[in-house]
C-alpha cells in the first residue's frame, strides 16, 4: 500500500500547479487533499473517484500501476500512433530503452533503489514499452503498404 499511496502523492506533486492546483481543478479543499494524499497519514485516504480524477487530471498512470502490483498485475496500455517510418522508430525505441538503463544505473549507483527511484525506472520503462507499441504499429502499417504495392 505505501508504494500505491507514494505514487498518488508523487503524481499530485507533479501535476499543473502541484497539490493546490490539482485541488482546485478537483473542485476540492487544499488541506482536505494535501491530508488525503500524504502517504504517512493513515486517518484520511484517497477514495476511487479521487484516484480516477488525478490519474484523468495527470495523465500519471504510476499509481494505478502501483495499485495493480500490490495484486501481481500490471497496466497495459495501447496506442494507435505510428512513425513515419521504421527506421525513425527503432531509432526511438532505442533512445527509450537506453533511458530505462540510464535511470537503473544512476538508481543503484549508492547500491540502493529507494521508492523515488524505482517510480522514474518504472516511468522509463512505461515509456519503452509505448515506443515498442508505436514500433510495432509503425511496422504493422509498412507491411499493409508494402502487400498492396
């Protein structure tokens, strides 16, 4: 739970404007969500329609990707986007995948990932796997042109 409840923190944080922006797009009190959202107060939670809200406000699918490891599953999203060419999307796919290096080796430069890190590696890898999903599409797409030509 408490990574689930860190991820919601850290998506409120990031979001346009912080805690007290999101808050007043939500339509809700500042305090009421600043307590809801602090991972270390066990008296206030977060509800459903607030998860739903922040992750829609956000576009941050880290804590529902939190929620659904707490049960050893995970999100998976789709996309329809396509590159203009193959090419162009190994070449992204490559630059996203060395991202996900990157941010494991820098996490474990002290030999330790703490929660911060961990939510930016899964952030990357999130990000590797829409640059496979686009790579695919890309790849879909040439083979319907090159079957028609």
């Amino acid at each position: 739970m408490d990574e689930f409840l860190m991820a919601l923190h850290q998506s409120a944080k990031a979001a346009r404007g912080g805690i007290c922006g999101l808050a007043r797009r939500l339509g809700k009190r500042e305090q009421t969500l600043i307590n809801k959202l602090n991972p270390a107060d066990e008296m206030h939670m977060p509800h459903v329609g607030e998860l739903v809200a922040i992750i829609d406000d956000t576009g941050d699918l880290s804590p529902l990707e939190a929620l659904a490891g707490m049960f050893g599953a995970r999100v998976v999203t789709s996309t329809h986007e396509r590159n203009s060419s193959a090419a162009l999307a190994v070449i992204h796919t490559a630059s996203e995948t060395g991202d996900v290096s990157k941010a494991v080796e820098e996490a474990l430069t002290d030999g330790v990932i703490d929660a911060k890190e961990h939510m930016r590696i899964m952030r990357e890898i999130r990000e590797a796997r829409h640059a496979l999903a686009v790579l695919e599409n890309t790849l879909r797409e040439e083979v319907k042109r090159n079957e028609i030509c």
